[in-house]
C-alpha cells in the first residue's frame, strides 16, 4: 500500500467511500508498479532520499485511484468488457483506439490516466533506456 485514505484526501480528488478504499487503491497501485518497472517494489518508497520523486510517485497513485473510480475500470479485463460503441436514440459513441488495441500493453494504458505520465515525467521513473558504463 502505497497510500493511506488521508494521503488520498490531501490531493482534493473525486471522494471514495471508506469500503472501497483498499481495493482501488492496490489496483492502482499495481497499475503505477507497471509502468515504473516496479521501481518501489524493489525499493523503499519512504527511505528514498528523493523527495520530488516519492512526492510525484504518491501523486500518480492518487490520480490513479481517481481515475479508476470515475471510469469504473480497475484492470485491462474492464476494459475488454466495455463495448466499443453505445448508442442512445440518435446519439452514437464509439472507442475504437483503446478497446481495439491488440495485446495487454493496449489494453493497460486504457487504465492508466494521461496525466500519471504527466505526473512521472521528469522523475525517472518512466526510463527504459540503458545505462552506459564504463
């Protein structure tokens, strides 16, 4: 658990009730491990001597969380459930990019707010290049 409900409430996101918490909060947890490589499974997120970088991590948790309980989707199976397109008398929408998308890496970022990559740019976090050493 990377948050607490406290933490969550500092950020002034959309509330959550107290039950459902836990829940959403590892599910977004599990989501930002994805896309960091894990980086504070193996780490420890409050002994990190960077601040802007635990800072930004907890903050795209907390926009993680907000993101699932607004759209209802907590994993890529949500979002391989979702129909393409709705229709309600003359009005037609349809979401062909994300619900589409072959493979799970498609299918993940349909879970992953936009802004968490906002959030994580400048902290490293997202690098998948290779150190040089000599």
């Amino acid at each position: 658990m990377y948050l607490t409900q406290g933490d969550y409430a500092t950020y002034h996101y959309a509330e959550i009730a107290d039950a459902d918490f836990d829940r959403i909060e590892a599910r977004a947890a599990d989501v930002i491990d994805a896309i960091t490589d894990n980086f504070y499974q193996v780490r420890n997120l409050e002994s990190d001597m960077n601040s802007f970088r635990t800072k930004q991590f907890k903050k795209a948790v907390a926009k993680e969380i907000e993101y699932m309980l607004l759209t209802q989707l907590t994993g890529t199976a949500d979002v391989q459930n979702k129909p393409a397109s709705q229709s309600i008398g003359s009005t037609s929408i349809s979401v062909s990019s994300q619900n589409s998308s072959s493979g799970n890496s498609g299918r993940l970022s349909a879970v992953i707010a936009d802004e968490v990559y906002s959030i994580l740019a400048k902290t490293g976090l997202l690098y998948r290049g290779v150190d040089y050493v000599l």
